[in-house]
C-alpha cells in the first residue's frame, strides 16, 4: 500500500503548539503518559464482568432461560468493556510503559474479546489513526456489507434509505464477523497489500497463531459449555448469541458516532497521492467527542468518548484525557480549528443516526 501525504503549508504549527502544551502538562505534574493504578484496578473488574457471569452459568445447572441468557449478556459487557479499556490501550502501547507488558495484555485480552490482535494493529493503529475518514484506506468506514453507507464516496443505493433503522441490527453482528471470517480475510487482505513484504517468517507466525487462538475461542465458549453443562445446544447458542449481540452493540455505538457523524469530514487522496491537510488539523476535522461529563460513561468506555484527544495522542494512555482536553480547546481554538462535541451519549447516538439517514438520501 502506498502511503498518502499530509500538506501542511504552516509546518503543522498546530500541532507542534499542542504537543508543547501537553509535554508541559505532564513534566509539571510529574506524571506518565501510561496507565495507572486507576486503569489497572479497572481492567481487574472488567475481567470480573467477563468471568464471573460465565462461570456461574456453570455453577448452577438448571437456570430459566431468560437468566442464563442474561448472564451471558454481561459477559457481553465486560468484553465490549475489556476491548474498549483494556485491549485498545494496550495494544497501543499505552497500558504500561513496559513494552513487552503491553504486548501480553494486548494478546491476552484480544483473545477474550474473539479477535486478533497483529490485524488490530494494522486495521487501527496503522490504517484508521493514519487516514481518519478516508475512504478506501480507513477500514473503519469501510461498510461489510453493500447495504451499509458510511461515506459519501461509497456508490448510495435505493436500500440505504433505511439504514438508519436496520444497521443497529447490524452493528449487534460485529463481533460474529470479528470471531469468525473478518479475521481470516483481514490477515489475507494485509498480506496482499504489502504489510508483510519481507517478512514471511512473521506472516507464518500470524498464520499459525491467528488458528489457534480461534480454535481455542471456540473451544471456551461453546465446546465448554456443550461438554460441561446440562444445557441445550441451542440455549447455549442462544446465550452466546445474547453476549455477541451487546457486544457488538456496544462497540459500535461508541466508535461510530465519533466518526461518522452529521459535522465531520470525509477528506480524499489527491490524484498527485496527498491529502490537503495537516495530519493533526485532518483529526481535529474527521472526529467528535460526546459526553465529556459523564463520569461512569467515560470510564467504562475507556475515555473513548474523547476521541479527538486519543487521535491527537495515541501514545497517551485515555486516563489522561479528560485533562488534557481543555488543552486541545484552547489551542485549537488559537488556530481556528473546530473541535466537535455531543453533549450526552444519546445526542451523539441521534446525530450518527441522523448521519445514516442522509448518507441514504444524498448523494
């Protein structure tokens, strides 16, 4: 894949201005960019919301359906909560600053979340954090499925009309993709685009590594349940639906409205292979934030709901950012820069709703 150029005619004095701001922030308070004991006692009770529901589906044998379902619907929310708290950061580099730490917390949650982590670093770190709102590059906006739009520059058909009903629906099917085929093409694809040029051995390695860790997934979350419990099959499969579904759910409703949503841009490459913008002023113009107030909502979402400072700052753990935020405010408003925001989750959740429904209208 050929990498695109930012344009920056004023030497992204934007973002040298920032960067200066926020090293200062954080020398003045003497502080790491990195996780903390806050994080680290967090990522203890989302593991807990995982575990603990499936375990008692164990303990006790002869659960009404709708409980053992209900169940298995936490266990839903503490994955979505471990992917959006525990998994991005560390896969980031932002857990710990121990390199190899994240590297186990990364793998280590991505498994428990179904996915992989090797395509998470290239889909998200490499390709979404790059090319924000891109189409044909940002695997975000990418839709899995014709009768989804998420961009302008995706060809509109007659059945996007109604895709700010059904995608809900579809947005609940994420993490069945995610733990079945997405991954396989994802690895496929990558290769095919050159990320593994050179390096076959690696490729192999991921190859290899990315069957285990499905089969295994598999094997904890449905081979278990069949060999050691008295439940149905289908109750099983039920239940492991109900935790898939929310999952799915839950992430999408918080990664979508941050993008693609009624005020941010869709910028596209140039013919000459340039996108005609700052890399900084390009993130400050494709994403929204929403909900800056809520306490629990950002902590449960992984201060998510702050995504203009997370595609600012990458490398900056997400218990920073609520700090960090009147800093970018103020220094992007010194340079003219907007900087969305919704001001409750149910705001953002209507104005990416409001976004489908143009997207299924205009051109």
């Amino acid at each position: 894949m050929k990498a695109a150029r930012y344009t920056a005619p004023d030497g992204d004095a934007f973002y040298k201005a920032l960067r200066k701001r926020v090293n200062q922030y954080f020398k003045e308070n003497n502080i790491k960019k990195t996780g903390n004991a806050t994080l680290y006692i967090k990522t203890v009770l989302l593991f807990l919301l995982l575990w603990v529901p499936f375990a008692l589906t164990f303990v006790f044998a002869d659960l009404p359906w709708y409980l053992y379902c209900g169940l298995w619907t936490l266990t839903g929310f503490g994955m979505a909560g471990i992917g959006l708290s525990v998994m991005h950061d560390a896969v980031h580099d932002t857990f710990s600053s121990n390199r190899k730490l994240n590297n186990l917390v990364g793998h280590f949650s991505m498994f428990f979340i179904g996915g992989f982590a090797e395509n998470w670093r290239i889909q998200h770190n490499h390709k979404h954090h790059t090319y924000t709102n891109v189409a044909g590059v940002d695997e975000d906006i990418k839709s899995p499925i014709p009768a989804l739009r998420f961009t302008p520059d995706v060809p509109k058909r007659s059945i996007h009309k109604f895709q700010f009903l059904y995608a809900w629906f579809f947005y609940g099917l994420m993490t069945f993709m995610w733990t079945s085929s997405k991954d396989v093409k994802q690895l496929l694809q990558f290769k095919a685009e050159g990320f593994y040029d050179g390096r076959n051995k690696a490729y192999r390695r991921e190859l290899t590594r990315l069957v285990v860790w499905k089969v295994s997934y598999y094997l904890l979350y449905l081979g278990a349940p069949i060999v050691f419990t008295d439940y149905s099959i289908w109750l099983i499969l039920a239940g492991y639906s109900c935790k898939h579904f929310f999952a799915g759910l839950t992430l999408s409703a918080v990664f979508q409205p941050a993008h693609v949503t009624t005020r941010t841009e869709f910028p596209k490459i140039e013919a000459d292979n340039t996108i005609a913008n700052s890399w900084a002023a390009h993130q400050i113009l494709t994403t929204q934030n929403f909900a800056m107030k809520s306490k629990l909502f950002s902590w449960y979402v992984g201060g998510l709901n702050f995504q203009i400072e997370h595609h600012l700052f990458p490398n900056i753990c997400h218990v920073h950012y609520k700090k960090l935020s009147p800093i970018v405010q103020e220094v992007a408003k010194g340079f003219n820069l907007p900087y969305f925001q919704q001001p409750t989750f149910a705001s953002a959740i209507y104005d990416h709703g409001k976004m489908l429904y143009d997207l299924g209208r205009k051109d």
